[in-house]
C-alpha cells in the first residue's frame, strides 16, 4: 500500500463529524478512497465488499454500538486497524475496548492525536504484515532444509548444534525429533574437524561465504565425500554470531571422476596402464635411475599379426587373447615394474633392473610364459610375439626415445609357442 493513500471505512452517524474527520486527514497529505456506514447491516455489506486499511468508528450512536460495531469488525476485518473517535467514551471504556481488539482510541475534542494514532495504527499493521511474511519466508525455508538431501547445519560460534536438517540427522543415525546437545564436529573426522577451525570458519569471517571439498561421517564412522560452504552470521562489530553450512555429498562424482581419469590411464580391456601413463612412469624412472646411477629397461611385446588373429576369430576372442597375455606378463613381472598396454596387440614391462644379465633372465622368463598355447572358447590359440628391448642410458634419454627404440627392435625378434 501507497503510505499516502488510505482506503477508509468510517462508523459514524453524524455526516457533520464525519466530513470533520476527512478533512484533518486529508490536511495531514492522504489519498483517502472512504465510506461511511451507522447500522450493522451496512457495516457487513462494506466489510464484505471491500477490505479497508482502517476503520474509524463512533462509540455511541442512536442506532448502533461501538462495541457491537469492534465485534463485527474483529469478526469480519482481525487485521484491520480500528480506532475509536468518539466525544463520550470514558478512559475505563476506552481501556475496555482495546481489551476487546480496538487499535486505539481519539476524543474527538482532541482531533489533533487523529492523524499520528492513524500513522501509528498503519505503521504496527505493516510491521505484523513484515513480521508475518518472514514467518511465512522461515517456515517455507524450513520447508526447503527438511526436504533437501544436502546436509544442513546451524551452530553457535564453538560449533555446539542449533539445527540440524533431516539429512544430516539420518546420515549421522539422531533422532529425526528433539534437541541435538553435540557440537558439529562430532559428525566430522579428525582432519576435517581442523579444516573447518583452523581455515574455513576464520576464512568465512574475514571474506564471506567458504567454499571446500571435505567429508562428513556417517552413523558407522565412513567419511562421505561432500562438498561445502560454510557461512558467518555476524553480529555487532563484524563478531560471529553463528555459523551455517550446507554439505552436499559428492560419492557419485567422486565415482564418476575416478572412473574418467581411470579411463585416460588404463586400459578397457586388459585394465593396464596406457600409453599415457607408461610415458609418464618412464620419465619418473628415469629421474629414479639416474639418482641411483643404474640403467632401465624397455621391454615391448607385440603379438604377432593379431589384426588377422581377430579377423579369424573375432573381437571378443582377441580381448580374451589380450587379457590372458596381460595376466602372463604381470605374472612375469617383478614387484614395482610397469606392465602396459599399449593399443592394439603391443604390451610394455618398464623395470629398474635394466643389467644385460637382468634383461636377459626377464626375457627368458617371458620366453617360458608365453610359449603355452591360449585356451580360449574350446579351442587352443598359437600367436608369435615380437620383443623389442631400449635402455636407458645407453639407448635412449627419454620416454619418448625408448618408446621408438624399443618399438623398432621388436621387429628383429620373434618367439614362437614352443620355440
């Protein structure tokens, strides 16, 4: 409503008195819209076809009581400010009327207190309108925290709990119902538990709202991966009042993510490590080798001709084939070497014992693993491999080097199952 317009309903038997209390209204800068009524059924005839911003009302009239007019007002309009102006109401009766639900009351020998008890009656409306609407915006966000998934938390200053949301009670096994006399960091683990001291809550204080990856624990003590924002209520000079936080669990992206970056480093099908990841475990071992001054090696085995091995038996036997000679590498494999797949029918065994001698018994080992047939699907599978060998130092500096090396000295030998 526009604080200069006024949409009046006036009680009043004396058409005299009520152009008098226009005008001292009017004269005060409202917009008055009004009506006058002095009988019950003209009264629930205007309260019913229109709602007024304030009602002014006689107390004693030939026809009709004020009192009697409060009550049809309280029944029709509660919300409605009602102000009494009248030449006969006494101070026990006007004390009386308020009782009843009278907003006011002006001698009308006193106009002058009309106009400040009509902006102060405007004025408590406004602010139980304000008051009722935050109510209603504060049972709806409770609404919204007992209903969300996330977690939701409010604590005092030290982290002792004044709510708690749905979520988080079941999650942590409380009581859905009833106080919670625990402080926050009981539902947190250690390591977290300092986060949220030592950075996030100073952090919030200082700059706003925190935002982090930590955990919560569960009622059988598994920390849930969540995502968090912590926020400080500040009070008077800048000081905490409360804190809330919001945690929303995160396992599923978490899973997702591992599940991606798993993909760009291992395998589909064998489930070794790539490309990708061998490159990088090679240049590790190098800064490892060179530290401890000896040499490494490069092992690459490829199947010979798989490409017509799966244009004869298909895709699925050559995944098959792949994984049970990913298994017979790893077999041979020492403790901390790297076995890879490299695409297609190419392996790799990267090693840190990289001696002739040492490279030579790896070999043989090999050699004697691969030469057994593979059963695969009721039949037996012969394949050749291809061994390359590159060392560092003394073939090569680099991944990349020992990679092409290797690769190319595959081509100059072949074991065959058997030989």
């Amino acid at each position: 409503m526009d604080k200069s317009s006024l949409k009046l309903l006036l009680i009043e038997d004396s058409p005299a008195d009520a152009e008098l209390a226009i005008r001292a209204i009017r004269k005060e800068g409202f917009d008055i819209e009004w009506d006058r009524v002095e009988c019950e059924v003209d009264l629930r005839r205007a309260l019913d076809s229109s709602a007024p911003n304030l009602i002014i009302s006689d107390f004693s009239m030939p026809t009709f009581d004020g009192i009697a007019a409060l009550r049809v007002a309280r029944e029709m309009a509660p919300e409605t400010p009602f102000i009494f102006l009248s030449g006969t109401i006494g101070e026990e009766r006007a004390i009386d009327a308020i009782k009843r639900g009278a907003t006011d009351y002006v001698l009308k020998d006193n106009s002058q207190r009309l106009v400040p008890a009509i902006r102060r009656a405007l004025h408590e409306i406004e602010e139980r309108q304000r008051a009722s609407l935050l109510e209603q915006e504060k049972e709806r966000l409770m609404e919204m925290l007992e209903a969300t998934s996330d977690y939701v938390a409010v604590t005092e200053a030290d982290g002792n709990i004044i709510y708690l949301n749905t979520a988080w009670r079941k999650l942590a096994g409380i009581p859905t119902a009833g106080p919670i006399e625990k402080s926050l960091y009981n539902l947190l683990s250690p390591d977290v538990r300092d986060l949220i001291r030592e950075q996030a809550i100073p952090a919030a204080a200082r700059h706003g709202p925190w935002h982090g990856e930590t955990s919560v624990v569960n009622a059988g003590g598994e920390a849930i991966p969540v995502s968090q924002v912590v926020i400080a209520h500040l009070g008077q000079n800048d000081t905490p009042q409360f804190f809330s936080t919001i945690a929303r669990d995160i396992r599923e992206r978490k899973s997702y993510e591992e599940r991606i970056s798993h993909l760009a480093n291992f395998d589909a099908v064998t489930d070794l490590p790539n490309r990708n990841l061998l490159s990088d475990r090679i240049e590790q071992a190098i800064v490892l080798a060179r530290r401890m001054n000896q040499p490494l090696a490069l092992i690459i085995v490829g199947i010979d001709k798989f490409s017509r091995l799966i244009d004869s038996y298909g895709h699925r036997t050559g995944d098959t084939l792949l994984s049970l000679v990913a298994s017979r590498l790893k077999g041979v494999a020492h403790v901390g070497d790297t076995v890879a797949h490299l695409g297609g029918g190419s392996f790799a065994i990267l090693t840190l014992d990289g001696g002739r001698e040492d490279v030579l018994a790896y070999l043989r080992k090999m050699r004697k693993a691969i030469q057994e047939n593979f059963e695969i699907e009721g039949r037996e599978i012969h394949c050749k491999v291809n061994i390359g060998v590159s060392t560092f130092p003394s073939d090569a500096g680099d991944a990349a080097h020992l990679l092409t090396n290797a690769d190319a000295a595959k081509h100059f030998v072949t074991v065959n199952n058997g030989e």
